[in-house]
C-alpha cells in the first residue's frame, strides 16, 4: 500500500496560482514578442519614424547633418509626411484645450476631426499624450501588435485549438507580412487588430457560452461584442472596417446555418433565433458606439473628390501580377526597399545599389511591380504547411467502416465541419481578389466598394484565415501523436492483431516509408513532413548545383534576368541579380526543411526535461521555427531613426517665422523636387495651400483646378505650381498666398524676392489678398451654381467680386455688378475651430474670410464692443466657390466664425446613446442572474427591488435626457428649444388634470385588495380617458385666448406640437395607470425598466427627427409613438404577471 502519511499535500492555492500562471503565460509572451522587431523603438532611444525621409528634398536636404543621404525605407515616408503631423496637431490641440475639429494647416482649412484615420478617439492612442511623440510611436505600434496576437489567441481557443495551436496563430497573425509592413498606416495596425476579436465574440455568442459560470449566457457576448466593434470603428480606416463587417456577417451567416442544419428544429429558438438577434444587437450597438467618428466621416465622404466610381477593369490593374504568388515563399523574391546592399556571390564583394543594368540611378534593389507595403503578403512556411494539414486532414471514419468512402461522402463530412470550410473559402475567395480573378467582381458590386483602389487589401483577410487555419492545423498534429501514443499503450495481443491486419499493408509500404517518409507511418501530418523536407533539399540542391555549374548557365541566367519585367532596372546586371536571389531562395530552402522537421519530429516520442513540462520537444521546435522565419522577415523593414532628425529648423523656417501675420505659403516647383514636401509646413505651424490627405474636399480640388490642372489628385495631393501663369493668377491672391518657396527664378513683376539661400528661394506676393477683406454689395455677382463660378472667374477677377451661387435673401442684386476694391479687415483671434474679424463697412457690403467654406460653420455678428450675449447668427455663403461670406450693414462689427458641426454632434450623441444602452443591458442581465423571486422576502430586499433599483434607473433616465437635452439645444437654438419646451409645459397641466390622485389611489387600493385589481384598474382607466376628453375644450379655448388676447401669437409648430403632446395623452395616461398597478403588486422593477426602454427609445427617435430637420414637431410626434410602444410593453407584461384586463365597470 501507499504510505499517504508521508506524502506531502499540495497547496490548493499553489495549483490555483500554477493555473492561473500557465493560463497568463501565453498571453504575457504574445504581448511581449514585438519587442523582437521594436525594442531600439520602444526601449531604445531611436523612433519608428522615418524622419530621416524628410531629408530627400529640401529644405531639409541642406540642413542635413553628414551620413544622412538616403531613408533607411522611402516607401513609409507617409508616416512623417502624414500621421506625424496629424498626432502633433492633435496633441497641441488638446493641450491648448481645443477639439482639433478644424486643421487650418493644408487645403485653405478642412474637416480634420471626421477624416478619422488620425485615430485620435481610439483608446491606445493615449500613449500619444503620455509619451514624446517619437518615442509614442515604438509603443502604440509594439502593444497593437501584442493585443493583435491575444486576440488571434483567443479566437484559436475559442475554435476549439489547444494553447499550442492558439499560440502559433497569435504568432503568426502578429508577426504576419500584412501587419508588419503596415506599420506605415497605423491606423491600418489598429483596425486590422481586432478582426480576430470579434470573430471569437461572434462565436461565443452563437455558442451561448457560459459567462462568468453563470450557465449559457448570449447577451453578456454580444455586449463585449459591440464593445470591440466600437473600439475598430475608432481605430479610423473605413476601408478595414468594411472587410471586417464583411467577413463577420460571412462567418456569422455560415455558422447560423452550420447550426440550423446540426440541431432539431424546435430548438431553433435558443439556438438559432436567439444567437442572430445577439448578434444583429451587438453590430447595431457597435455601430453606434463609433458613431462619434463615423457620422462626421460620411458627411466628409460626401463632399470628398474622391467621389465618383472607378471601373471594374481599372481596379484589376491595381491586384497583384501573377507572379506575386513566389512572395508566400520567398518574401524578399522581388527586393526590398531597405536592401541597399548586396554580397556578389562570386567575388565576396559588398556591392551598392547605385547604378542598374540601364545606367540609371537606383537606390535599392527592388524590382516589384507592386510596392512592397502593398505586397506584404507573407505569412511564413511552417504556418502554410499547418493551413494545408486543416484543410486536408482525413474525415473520421465510422467504427468498423472498412471500405473507403466516396469522394462525395467525404466531401459532405468536411463541408460539416465548424469552422474549417469557412476559413478555407475565406481564404481561397482573398486569394482570388488579390490577383484580381474575376471574382472580385462580387467585391465591386457591393455599396461604395466601387471607389476602393485596392483589391491588395484583400491580404487582411487572407491573413485571418490562414492564422485560423493554423490553430486547427495544429490540432490535427496533436491529435495524430496522441492517438499514436494511444496505441503504442495498447496490449501486446491488440497490437500483434493490428499488424496480421494491416501486414500485408506493411509489407507494401515499408520500403516507401522508411525512404521517402523518414520511417514513420503515412498519413497526412508525415506525408506533408516529408513533402517538405525532401521540396526543400531539392530546391537546396538545385540552387547549389546552379552555383556550381554557373558558368555554363550563365548564358540562361543572363536571358532570364533580361526578361524579367523591372529586373534590369533594379540591378546592374545578371550576376548581381543571381548573387541577390541565392540567399533568399536558399533561405526559403532551409525554412521548408525546418519546417518539415518539426512535423517529422512531432511523430516521435520526444520529450523536454520535467523542469520544463515534459511537453513533446516539437512543439518548442515549432515555436522556434515560427520565429525565426517571421521576426527574421519583419526585422530591419521599418525604421530606426534618431529622433533628433525631426527638430531640425532649416534657415528658410527661420525667415518665414519672423512674418507673424496671416498667410499661406505654396511652392513653385516646375521640376517636382517636392520642395517642402507634402504636410511638412504643419511641423512649422506654416499655413500651406497644398496639402496631402487621403479625404479633402472637391471644392478645394475644383479651386486649384481652376488654376493648374492637378495631376497628384490620385495619389491624394494638391500639387504645388508649376506653371508660371498660375503664380499670376488672381485665385492665388485670393488664397492669401503671400510666400512661394522655390529653387528657380521667378521672372515675374508681381512677386519680389526676399530670401535666399544655396538650395532655395523665396518671393513674395506684392498683390496677395489680405486673409479677411470686405467688399460692397454692389460688386456682388450672382451665378446659378458652382460650376458657374468656374465660368465667371474668367471674365470677374475675383478679387474685386464677390461671386457667390445663390442670391442673398433680401438683397437686390445690381443689375451690373461693379467691381471694387477689397477692404482690409482686422483677424483679432484665429484659431482651429474659431475665427475672429473687426470689421467696419460704410455700406451694406460683405465681409468675405479667405479660409475654405464647409458645412458646420456658423457666423456670428454683434457691434463691436458689446458682449457675446448681443450676437446674432448671420448666414455663411461660399464665395468664388471656396470662401465664407456674411453679409453686413454699414457700421463696426465684430464677427466670430464658429466651426460647430452637427454630424459631431450627433454622432457623440448616439455613441454616448449606444454605450448607455450596454450599460442598461449589462445591468438588466445582471439583475437577472443575481435576483431570484421568492415567496418570503426580507424588508430589505423588498425596499431594494421597490425604492433602491427605480431611483438608479431614474438616475441613469435623467442622464440621458440631459444628454438629449444638451443636443436638442445645439441642434433647435434658444429660440426653437424655448418654443417647444413652452409647449410642454402647456402639456404639462393637462396631464396633471388627467392623472390627479389617480395614482396614489390605485397603488393604494389594490395593495389593499388584489383580488379587485382588474375592477379599479378599468375604471381609474375610464376615469382617465373622460378627463381627456373634458380637456379638449379646455385646451382649445387656452388656444384661442393666448393666440388672440393673452400674449403674442405662438407659431404654427408649437400649436402643432402641443396638439401632438396632447394626442399622446390617452397612451400615457395609461401607462401611468399600469405602472400604478405594477406598484400595488410589489413589482417596481418593471415599470423602471420599462421606462428606462421608453427613454432610449424617445432619445433614439427625437435624435433621428432632428437629423431630418423635423424640428419641434418631430419631437412632439415621437412621443406619441414612445407612449404606445410604453403602453404595449407595460400592456403585455401585466398581462403575463398578473390578468388579463377586462370590462368591468364599477
């Protein structure tokens, strides 16, 4: 026997801290490993952004310090050019304490809050606000790749992976090709990120999982569900967030149906129905949790000049070549834009990127037909051969089954699988976009895709797919060596019966087993191994035997690099290309052969030491294959600067800082040296009137048109002048171009030189517009749209007209318009979202601001000297089709523009709607799980569930309605909010006439005597219902003594209102009756939610009749539908708790 008085007992506690520790692990390694790729950038001292791409042209160029001559990578210089001063504007902002809605930096001004892409509302990027910008960026990068990596983690566990396979998929997704050259967008890092997230919500919504072990639960998912979709949607790429929404109804559609078909039809209910509602809530809710940034984005999208569908046959032009698919095995096949040197195989010689075989200048190798962010496609080897073994693994044969199934049998048993086919045709479907088959003509045809220019992205959720693959792939490896192991345990006389069965089997396969499968059994994981191993000493040995016979193939070689689309241009000649793809390809060769080993291994019984967990040696083998191959592709791709490259101050900075006025600067540039390239005046605080964004509006791209044809509109540019005839333009002038920065001479009477230096020049604008100026109405031309304005210019010099598309109400255009002279007027405050001008007219004239025109700003006007509370709003015109305009009466004025959109508006509104809603909803299901209905309840629990639980819910109702409230005010005004709160306080007393006493008599009575609560509910109703009517009149006759003797008459819209307010009177009424009942029967629970359901639901409806421009009648009709959907509910529920009502009169 065993002496258990001498065995040690093991501390619950301690195996508890042992399982949590083994349970944290992964996910504390999988947070960490980016450090791999971004440690200099994080715990360094060097930045991730690529400051040392600002120095390819000037003014940088000759401030550079010596070595500084060419970016590690030009291909991310959209990091500095675009997120860097996007995030420095955001930071300055908000410690100035503004809301960076408006960037007055590029464009003449545009929306900057809507554009989105700068991320500036999504959680992580308060690393931004924490940390110096060049450190912040190592940061948000390393933790968004970490949290990239749990989540696929957590979606392999929740497909069912063992930790093994979950962890090589959280590896694989974080360290994939997509990601990593992504880093460039990371706003495209962020979005990507949480695609696996959801799809492990959307499963365990399906599932119903438990929750917190409190049995199957659906809503607590779909809460965190929303949770993460909101969070995506604030990440800022709407193109990403369109593939995922994309692919989340894709695999939530195949897994509803999966479900239909796997369970009995009468528990559809709970296992379909239920699980699609969850999920229509949790998209619904998501939505609108990002609703903040995606409202005011659509009404940017709007107005973008990117509007207009490109054609099916352009967009193929844009997938990637054929030949892209040798990138899945060698990555850098085709270059790299950081491979400035190579090592000539034949001579040991280290040779540079200088010069190509067509005597041109190059800068790196790197003969791609698509650039290589675009391209970044790999995924590792190891992670293609565990996809392969998902797709391919054997269907289960059923006990006793001898004869093999047919190809339609087994085809019907992998079609059932859960998860497998999914992410195989996920995958094969990205395959198919990418290179442009015709299948991504489904992709085209689906709303606003037709704009998209990048069927390449498809490479997101190919990644996805295969990442999944991989965590089930694993699992088939696991399963086969436990089942192996399973037999090797089996008895002495089973195993000799095994092999009589299978002798004659063995004898047939022995020889091919022990060659060609490196002894081991065949089946799908060993026939893959050796597949790989022996595919790759192949191409090992072919590539040596290419080098040892070289002289003689030279000849091919030589052909084959000159028939090679770009080759030529990317090396100097045949041997160097030879000498470039020789380590690359080898090292692809000795990936697969690892990769084949750690397979082959897998089928041994090999173990590591107990201190290490005695878990099967593969499996580290795996891990440290995996890593190998994706840090190693992903190392030395992005940048590791030092960041003091960002603070340098050229002299021409210097000169133009020492004008503190009003102006914008362009260039002139006629050679494209991208003189102060695209953004880079926003380091300076320098207005420009270029400007480089993925979203601008078409009014401005329209203007600059009507100065020079602009040629960068498709890569997202407002080009700088080229022509001399646009630097003489009167629309320059108009811009308030004062300085035109150049490296050539400007031979034109109009501009004068001021500075110069050895790289550049600068000439300034003798005849530049002031930045406000007023001119008299009498110059004022009228044109019918915008497109006129482009005619008119032509013939009205702009300067001296104010050219607007719609004629002023109540002002009389002149007959012939007169030009004259603009009037300098004084900007006493600017800033982003606020401007201020002191004006003085002698005549009705217009005061015209040289800032873009745009939806959301208002104008407001008082005598100059009085306080903000004499402000009256004046109407914004767009003048020469960009500016704003208000009209002026003779005198001295100060005029404040405000940029006060209201998509913002209502987008926080019903982002802050959506999250009260999660709140409501977590609360309800917790209620519900912790509160069970008993017949003997104590004194407090009664107090808790009839006093503690309606006091919260009215808390959080008055919460809500301060927040409508809030909005209601911005949207109506003072004067249209006063109106309808007048008329509900007119409502007001007629339902205190209709309700008095009611209430507390009810409650009262039928606590009293429930056996006679259908009797006083009728008839307390019926009592109600006559003192509405008697109302009638009453409220018709106030009607007619204010309009005609006590005040003022009101305005048609509040007689409407109150004549709505009153109609939904009956409903209310009541409902105040039910609620009452619910009172007397203990149960106050139920009307609180109820009226907590009633105040989302008239917030919702009053948000979306404002947004219609439904005013204050909107608001009145909606609570008519508010009091019968109450009515309904409170109806039902009474009916289920209580009685039926009937007709009982007293």
């Amino acid at each position: 026997g065993v002496n258990t008085m001498n065995q040690l007992p093991v501390s619950t506690s301690s195996r508890s801290q042992t399982h949590i520790f083994r349970r944290a692990l992964p996910y504390v390694i999988l947070l960490l490993l980016p450090l791999l790729i971004f440690a200099p950038v994080t715990l360094g001292r060097n930045t991730l952004l690529p400051a040392d791409a600002l120095y390819t042209s000037e003014p940088f160029r000759s401030a550079a310090l010596p070595g500084i001559e060419r970016p590690h990578n030009p291909l991310l210089a959209d990091l500095v050019l675009e997120n860097y001063p996007w995030q420095r504007f955001i930071v300055e902002s908000v410690r100035a304490g503004n809301l960076p809605l408006w960037d007055p930096f590029l464009f003449a001004g545009h929306p900057f809050f809507a554009n989105g892409q700068h991320s500036a509302l999504y959680p992580l990027s308060l690393v931004f606000h924490l940390f110096p910008l060049p450190r912040a960026y190592g940061i948000f990068i390393a933790l968004q790749l970490g949290l990239a990596g749990i989540w696929m983690y957590l979606l392999g566990r929740t497909l069912g992976a063992r930790r093994l396979g979950a962890f090589l998929a959280g590896i694989t997704f974080q360290f994939s090709g997509f990601l990593v050259v992504s880093v460039v967008h990371p706003m495209i890092v962020a979005a990507a990120s949480w695609l696996p997230l959801l799809l492990a919500l959307t499963e365990l919504t399906i599932q119903r999982r438990s929750f917190l072990k409190q049995g199957q639960s659906m809503l607590p998912w779909a809460i965190l569900g929303a949770v993460a979709l909101g969070l995506q949607l604030l990440a800022g790429h709407a193109e990403i967030t369109y593939f995922t929404l994309l692919v989340l109804a894709a695999f939530a559609a195949w897994r509803l149906c999966y479900t239909a078909l796997t369970t009995p039809r009468a528990q559809w209910r709970a296992e379909v129905l239920s699980p699609a509602a969850g999920l229509l809530l949790m998209v619904a809710l998501g939505l609108g949790l990002g609703a903040v940034q995606y409202i005011p984005l659509y009404e940017v999208v709007r107005t973008s000049f990117r509007q207009g569908a490109v054609t099916l046959e352009q967009v193929l032009s844009w997938a990637y070549p054929k030949r892209r698919i040798l990138t899945f095995l060698v990555p850098n096949f085709f270059g790299n834009p950081t491979h400035t040197t190579l090592r000539d195989l034949f001579t040991g010689q280290l040779l540079h990127a200088t010069v190509n075989a067509q005597r041109e200048h190059i800068g790196a190798f790197d003969w791609g037909i698509k650039n290589y962010v675009e391209g970044g496609a790999y995924l590792g080897l190891l992670p293609l051969l565990l996809a392969l073994l998902a797709v391919f693994k054997s269907a289960r044969r059923r006990e006793g089954e001898k004869a093999r199934r047919r190809k339609s049998e087994n085809l019907k048993c992998w079609l059932l699988r859960p998860y497998t086919p999914f992410f195989t045709a996920l995958a094969l479907f990205s395959l198919g976009c990418i290179f442009g088959t015709p299948l991504y003509a489904i992709v085209y045809a689906l709303p606003l895709l037709s704009q998209s220019h990048s069927p390449f992205r498809w490479v997101f959720p190919l990644t996805v797919a295969v990442a999944a693959l991989v965590a089930l792939g694993t699992n088939v490896v696991t399963e086969k060596r436990e089942g192996e192991e399973a037999r090797e345990r089996k008895s002495e006389k089973a195993k000799r019966q095994e092999d009589e069965n299978t002798q004659h089997a063995t004898r047939n396969t022995q020889y091919i087993s022990r060659l060609l499968l490196f002894d081991t059994a065949p089946n799908t994981v060993s026939i893959l191994a050796a597949l790989a191993i022996w595919g790759g000493l192949l191409l090992l040995g072919g590539l040596w035997a290419s080098r040892l016979a070289f002289d003689r193939i030279e000849p091919f070689v030589e052909r084959v690099f000159w028939s090679l689309a770009q080759a030529p241009s990317a090396f100097p000649d045949a041997r160097a290309f030879y000498s470039y793809e020789f380590p690359w390809i080898q090292r692809a060769a000795l990936l697969l052969i690892a990769s084949g080993i750690v397979l082959r291994v897998s089928r041994c019984p090999i173990y590591l030491p107990r201190r290490l967990g005695r878990r099967p040696v593969w499996e580290l083998l795996a891990i440290i294959v995996l890593l190998v191959d994706l840090a190693g592709f992903g190392h030395g791709f992005n940048p590791q600067v030092e960041p003091s490259l960002l603070e340098t101050t050229p002299p021409v900075v210097e000169f133009l800082r020492q004008d503190t006025g009003l102006w914008r600067f362009s260039t002139f540039d006629p050679h494209g040296h991208k003189i102060f390239n695209a953004n880079t005046g926003m380091y300076f605080d320098f207005q420009d009137a270029r400007g480089y964004d993925s979203l601008f509006t078409a009014q401005y791209a329209r203007y600059m048109s009507w100065i020079e044809p602009q040629g960068e509109l498709p890569y997202n540019r407002i080009a700088p002048f080229t022509q001399f005839s646009s630097l003489d333009s009167p629309l320059t002038d108009l811009l308030n171009v004062k300085y035109i920065v150049t490296d050539v001479e400007i031979p034109l009477p109009k501009y004068r030189e001021v500075y110069r230096d050895d790289a550049l020049r600068v000439y300034e604008n003798l005849t530049v517009t002031p930045r406000a100026f007023s001119l008299p109405q009498s110059a004022t031309l009228v044109v019918p749209d915008v497109e006129a304005v482009g005619a008119a210019i032509q013939q009205y010099d702009p300067r001296f007209y104010a050219i607007v598309e719609e004629s002023p109400e109540g002002w009389g255009q002149p007959l012939i318009p007169e030009a004259a002279e603009p009037q300098a007027q004084a900007v006493v405050a600017y800033e982003g979202n606020q401007v201020v001008v002191e004006a003085r007219v002698t005549e009705d004239s217009w005061l015209i601001l040289g800032d873009a025109y745009f939806p959301g700003w208002k104008a407001f006007a008082r005598p100059r000297g009085d306080s903000e509370d004499a402000e009256t709003e004046v109407a914004i015109a767009r003048i020469a089709g960009n500016f704003r305009g208000v009209q002026l009466a003779p005198g001295d004025w100060t005029v404040r523009f405000k940029y006060s959109p209201d998509s913002v508006k209502f987008g926080a509104f019903f982002s802050f709607l959506a999250g009260m809603v999660l709140l409501f909803l977590a609360i309800v299901w917790t209620w519900r799980r912790i509160y069970r209905e008993k017949e003997e309840r104590s004194t407090v629990q009664r107090v808790a569930k009839n006093s503690l639980a309606p006091i919260l819910l009215t808390l959080f109702n008055r919460a809500v309605d301060f927040a409508f409230a809030a909005l209601m005010l911005r949207i109506l005004g003072p004067a249209n909010a006063g109106d309808y709160y007048y008329a509900i306080t007119i409502f007001g007393w007629f339902e205190i006439l209709t309700n008095f006493g009611l209430d507390a008599y009810l409650t009262r009575e039928v606590a009293r005597h429930r056996d006679r609560g259908n009797r006083y509910l009728f008839n307390t109703t019926a009592v109600r219902l006559g003192l509405s009517v008697i109302g009638i009149p009453l409220l018709a006759g106030f009607i007619a003594l204010r309009q005609n003797l006590i005040a003022a008459p009101a305005s048609e819209q509040v007689i409407v209102a109150i004549l709505l307010l009153y109609a939904g009177l009956v409903p209310g009424s009541i409902s105040k009756g039910l609620t009452s009942f619910f009172y007397a029967y203990e149960k106050a629970e139920y009307p609180a939610a109820v009226s907590t359901v009633s105040t989302l639901l008239k917030v919702t409806l009053g948000a979306l009749a404002l947004l219609a421009g439904w005013g204050i009648v909107g608001l009145a009709g909606v609570s008519i539908a508010v009091s019968l959907a109450t009515l309904g509910v409170l109806g039902v529920s009474a009916q289920r708790l209580f009685f039926r009502p009937q007709w009982e009169p007293d």
